[in-house]
C-alpha cells in the first residue's frame, strides 16, 4: 500500500479521492470538486490517499499548527475493510505529524478531530463500509486515546450555506493521558482559525464561540 500526497486536483487519483469523500459523508460535509483547488495547494494541508493495486481505498487529510501546537484531522476515511487501512494512516499521519512539528521547534500538546455522534447520525449511511460506521469509529477514537470536549458542539457546513451542522462531537486527543481538561482560548482560537475559510457562519456556531471564550476550561470526557 502506497501513502499517496496529493496535491492538485489535476492530481490522477483525485477524483477517486472525491467520490469516495460524497460516498462516505453526507452532502453538507463533503467541500464541492472545484472548492478543493486552493485548499490542495496549500502547504500546511496534508491530504493523503492510501492506494492499493492501482486503487483509493482510504485517504486522510490533517494539519498542524505550530502556533499552537496542535493538530487536526479533518478526516479519516476507510473505503474498504480488512486490509489493514486505518493503522496504515494512522501510522503515516503520526510519522509526518512528528516530522512537522520537528522542523517547527515544537513539541505538540495533543490533536483535535470531529467525530459523529451515532445516536444524532442514525440516517446517514456512510457508503455502507462498515468500518466507517459511527459507532466503529467512535470506539476506534477511544481506543486511540482522545477524549469528548464537554461543549454542546456545532460547526458550519462545508457547502457554504451556511448551515449548522450538530451531528458530531469536538475530540482531543491529549500527549498527556492524565489530561482532563483544555484551555477554553485555546479551542476558540482553534476553530476560528479552522473555520476561517468558510465565509457563512451560522449563528448557532457564533454562540458557541462565546460560550467557549466565557468558559475558562473545558473537560475533557469519555469518548
């Protein structure tokens, strides 16, 4: 299996990496075709397709921010089941997030990801790979160590409409284990800078922002 960068959507694999993205999520999740140019060509965004004989079976995009020093998966994708695709990202990403924050100086104190609630998510098929269901991937996250950030989570939707989407919770995956909460700062300066990009922001996400930069701490819980 080849851990593939990509990096244009000129890029042969991209368009595979697209439609496996709009099978997997649901509409309002997945950033439209031509959307995906500028992000693609931006250095700090690392998207990787995992490819087998020739095929996209998984694909994982994350980035790294040495200012404050933290990650984000933005997403983890396995196209099909019992090839060994999740560790193989994960170990990749974990590699490269280790190289990034070297050459940054830096020493991260843990990662963030978005995870769906399955009991809010129940409609959504999620291509029918069953290592994609939520409550899999829920379990996966766990296991790996991250934690459920107490807040009452929104995020905008990515076909800049707009919308409010409250199907996943916000995760942290600490460096230390015996971690149990996070500065409040720290995650509102996080998902402004993270959802810069997207120009519609609804009203329900700039409240919670509020909520966030009022709380002081939050906890960190089980996943």
């Amino acid at each position: 299996m080849t851990y593939h960068r990509i990096t244009s959507i000129e890029d042969s694999y991209f368009a595979s990496l697209h439609k496996l993205l709009q099978t997997i999520f649901p509409p309002e999740e997945v950033l439209a075709y031509e959307l995906w140019r500028e992000p693609l060509e931006d250095p700090t965004i690392h998207v990787y397709a995992a490819i087998h004989e020739g095929e996209v079976v998984g694909s994982t995009e994350y980035r790294y921010y040495p200012e404050l020093r933290v990650a984000m998966t933005d997403f983890t994708i396995i196209g099909k089941p019992s090839l060994g695709i999740g560790r193989f990202l994960l170990r990749n990403r974990e590699r490269d997030l280790a190289k990034l924050a070297g050459q940054s100086g830096t020493t991260p104190i843990g990662m963030f990801a978005e995870v769906y609630d399955p009991y809010r998510a129940e409609e959504h098929a999620f291509g029918g790979v069953s290592p994609m269901n939520p409550f899999v991937r829920r379990e996966v996250l766990s296991h790996i160590g991250y934690k459920r950030i107490d807040l009452a989570y929104v995020h905008p939707s990515w076909d800049h409409e707009g919308h409010a989407v409250s199907e996943l919770d916000l995760c942290f995956l600490p460096q230390d284990e015996e971690m149990s909460s996070i500065d409040a700062d720290l995650v509102a300066e996080f998902l402004e800078g993270y959802y810069a990009a997207l120009p519609n922001k609804p009203e329900e996400w700039i409240r919670m922002i509020e909520q966030v930069r009022a709380a002081g701490t939050l906890g960190l819980l089980p996943l």
